[in-house]
C-alpha cells in the first residue's frame, strides 16, 4: 500500500480530462450527453470549447466512447469505476480468524509481468510479507480472481504470531488515518467546486488504498467510514446537481 508519509494531503489541480473523468466515474450509468457535461463542467472553470477538445482527444485515447451526442467510458474505465465503487462500499462479511494467501509460483517473469502482478494483487487488498507472498483476514465478500492460478496458489491460513502484529508489519494504519483525515477536513472545508473536486479526487484515491481490515484489528477512532460517508455524499450530491 503506498501512502504519502506526510499527514498534509497532496491534491492535484484538476485538468478538463479530469474533470470529465470524474464526473463520469461518479455517474450511474456512466453516461452523459455533451449538453450535460458543457453544463456540469462550467463551474469548474471548463469552457465549452475547452470540453469539446477534450473529448475528441478522450475518445482517440480509448478513454470514452461516443454514441451520437452521449459520451460514456471505456471498458477499462468501467473497471475502474468498479474499484471506485467498491472503495466506497466495500463488501465485508463476518471475520472468523482465518486469512487469505497468495503464495507466487510462477518464475520467469519479466519487470514488466512482475509490476503489474503487484498492482493486481494489491488492487485486492492484499499486501506483501515477504517477496511473493502475499495476505490478508479473509474477511472481503469477493473470490481470489481464477487468473491467480497460472501463476499463485492459494491459501486458507491462520497465523501464529499475534495478529496485531502482523498486522502492524503488513499495514501503516496510523500513517493512513492521519491522511484521511487531514483528506476529510480538506474536502469537507472547501468551498470551490473546483477545490471540492480536486479534494474529493484524492478523497477516492486513498479509500483505494484502505486494506479494509475486520474492525477488531483496526485502531480506535478508525477514520474509514467517515471517509467513505463524506465522499458517498459528494457523488449524491453531484448526481443531483
């Protein structure tokens, strides 16, 4: 899991690709006609001309697909909309003790196969102990995707040690949550919409990065719901504008 060190959150001005992207990956479904988006994009400083650009330039990049005057993302942006949504309502079940492995098997792979294997293991939620193993309380309602089994295998364990502090070696939970709340009095404070935007960007980058642990091994004052409550809130709100 990479986190910024610092508890001061780093926000990224807003670009009228980005904005585009939010709006969309925000949207169910994820489509919008070109008189909506001139609409919605206004207040954050994008004009008519300035969006229209964009879009021809979203659609050549395979970001968005045009039918007639709707724009809607891409099969890849989907997917990525689908990790959005499942950062802000993760689904959980009862946690009774057991973890999930990924032990790596496959040899062979070149930096490229490696890099993107890490990226799909920790999009799961899933982090390192050692270089290719990989864990975590088996306590997501999701299945171990079937690909891992060309190159994993896979594991029920529960761990000797105590899980405090393995957990302490897998996850900086403290390092976490002072971000997500500087994050959350940042996006909750600002007043802008294109500072909204551009706060709540971040806001949904760092619930990527929440390992979504059972709360008996989470610190007190765990600022995860919250944060996902104040950023569900924002997507309401923009659905409704």
């Amino acid at each position: 899991m990479r986190i910024n060190p610092s508890a001061e959150p780093v926000t990224r001005p807003l670009s009228a690709r980005s904005v585009v992207l939010s709006l969309l990956l925000g949207a169910h479904p994820p489509r919008l006609p070109v008189r909506e988006l001139v609409r919605l994009v206004e207040p954050f400083g994008v004009g008519g001309s300035t969006l229209r650009a964009a879009l021809s330039r979203m659609v050549a990049a395979g970001d968005l697909r045009r039918t007639d005057a709707v724009y809607g993302l891409s099969d890849r942006l989907l997917a990525r909309q689908r990790r959005q949504d499942e950062a802000v309502a993760p689904r959980t079940r009862a946690w009774d003790g057991d973890w999930e492995m990924v032990v790596i098997t496959a040899t062979g792979r070149g930096p490229a196969e490696r890099a993107d294997l890490r990226a799909r293991l920790t999009a799961l939620r899933l982090a390192e102990l050692r270089e290719g193993v990989w864990l975590r309380p088996a306590n997501l309602a999701r299945p171990l995707p079937e690909e891992l089994t060309g190159v994993a295998l896979t594991y029920t364990a529960r761990p000797d040690e105590p899980v405090a502090e393995l957990v302490s070696r897998l996850w900086p939970l403290d390092t976490w949550a002072a971000e997500a709340r500087a994050l959350l009095g940042r996006a909750t404070g600002a007043r802008h919409p294109a500072d909204r935007l551009t706060a709540y960007a971040a806001v949904v980058r760092h619930l990527l990065t929440d390992p979504v642990l059972p709360p008996p091994l989470l610190p007190a004052d765990w600022p995860g719901d919250a944060l996902r409550a104040a950023y569900a809130g924002y997507q309401r709100e923009l659905a409704a504008s």
